[in-house]
C-alpha cells in the first residue's frame, strides 16, 4: 500500500513512530513522505496531540516530554533568575508613556513590572494577574482592569472565562507577554492551555506585542504555540541570551533589547 493510501490510523501511526524514532518533524517533511497535503498532515499532528501522544510546534512536532512537570507555582518561580528578570523589568517599564493603555500577563518576569508603573500618570493596565492588580491597586493614577475567571492558583491568574466582551471595548497599545521557550524556528511557545486563548487574542488586538524572555528560555520549545517568530516585534532579555539567536533574531527584524543586570541602562541590539 502506498504511503498516500493509507489509512489515517496507519499514517498516524507511522508518524508518531517517526517522531519518536527523530525526536521532533516538521508538516513539510511528513507531507512529501506520506504525499499527503500539509493540511492532511496538520489534521494527523492536531489528533496525535488530543491523544496525548505528541507535543504541537509551530510548523511540526516534538515528541511528548512524558516526564513533564505541572506548572511551579508562582511564588517559587518568582525566586528564580531574580535579578534577570528585575533588569529585564526595569527597561521594559522605560517603554511605558503616561497616558498608555497596555496588557500586563501574569508572570513572575511582568509582575516584577508594577513598581516601576505606579509613578505613572493616566496609564491604563489590563490584566489576568491578581499579583499585578495588587500592587498597582496602591496608585490613585493607574486604572486597572481585570479579566475575570477562575482562578488559577499555580498562577495566581484568572482564566478559563469570557474576555471578549471587555477587550473588545479597549484599544491596547502595546501588550507585555512572556512565553516558557523561545526558538527561531518555533517562536514563542506556552505551557498553559487554559491561558494560551486570552494570550492570543490580545496579540491579535495590540498594536505592538513586547516579549520579556529571560535567557533561560531561549532554544526551548514548550507546549503550545503561542506568536510565530516573523510576528514578534520586540523581545527584552539579558545578557545571558545566546549571541547566535539574538544575531539572528535581529537579522529578521526583531527589535532585541538586552538589560543590563547592574543599572537601568540596556542596549539594544536592533
């Protein structure tokens, strides 16, 4: 039987046999080798990760790290890489104007953000973090607004609701994300389904997304896809940051911007 008259079951199965035998496949590759159409193969990768089997990239898929961990919870992973992500805050609140509208996610590197907003003045934040929400309740000219849901303990973020209705009535300048892994390849990647939703309906609603990556994060791919590479607009890291992707990240036209670690001071290698 041909590769392209198998059954789906028998393709599937040679798929995920094939994955697991190289670890990772991209849609190009499996479609010239079952001679089946991208979206036919798109369909085989979106069922084998239903069924647990595989884990979903941009543009293909990785073998299923079956040894994976849940999510730490917030107030530990907020005492890891502490110093990077104070730095990395710190320059990404620079970019911050009074009078901006903007989305803070909510992870340990954006909440370390909310001290620097508090002396702002007609700045607008909407948020899923209660942490964020929190600390800016104490200025009088922050408005803050937040996306409600259930909540996330592991988190401390408000997810799995209707958000729609109040994003659709703001125009969000720019929007602060962050992700658990960052690739050329892959781009941004999540861990965290119930959140990956909202995430992508603010990118497709601001005018500018901002990505603080600590250098732990790059060349890993996680989960989810969360934005494609070529869409990114700035990424904020420090100085621990692979040289050879930074190079490459600003040869395709991603504004990088490495904090330094000692002063408020960042160079931008864009």
């Amino acid at each position: 039987m041909t590769a392209n008259k198998m059954y789906k079951v028998e393709r599937r199965k040679k798929i995920l046999e094939l994955i697991k035998r190289n670890g990772r496949a991209t849609v190009e590759e499996l479609s010239n080798s079952f001679g089946v159409s991208g979206v036919t193969v798109r369909g085989d990768l979106n069922e084998l990760y239903s069924q647990g089997e595989i884990e979903r990239v941009f543009g293909g898929a990785i073998l299923l790290d079956k040894e994976s961990k849940p999510e730490i919870p917030f107030t530990l992973r907020k005492k890891r890489q502490q110093t990077e992500k104070k730095s990395i805050a710190k320059v990404a609140a620079h970019l911050i104007n009074d009078g901006d509208v903007i989305f803070l996610e909510g992870t340990t590197t954006i909440a370390e953000m909310a001290p620097h907003l508090i002396p702002k003045h007609d700045l607008t934040v909407i948020t899923n973090s209660l942490e964020i929400a929190y600390q800016l309740a104490i200025s009088s000219n922050v408005n803050v607004i937040t996306i409600g849901g259930r909540l996330k303990r592991e988190t401390l973020t408000l997810v799995g609701y209707s958000f729609d209705n109040i994003l659709k009535e703001i125009n969000i300048g720019k929007a602060f994300i962050s992700a658990a892994g960052f690739t050329i390849e892959d781009g941004l990647t999540d861990i965290s389904p119930e959140e990956i939703t909202l995430l992508r309906r603010v990118i497709e609603m601001s005018k500018e997304v901002i990505a603080l990556i600590d250098s732990t994060k790059w060349g890993k791919v996680s989960l989810i896809p969360l934005l494609e590479t070529h869409k990114n607009g700035t990424i904020i890291s420090d100085f621990a940051a692979p040289q050879s992707m930074v190079k490459l990240a600003n040869e395709l036209g991603i504004r990088t911007i490495i904090a330094s670690t000692s002063d408020t001071s960042n160079q931008s290698t864009s």
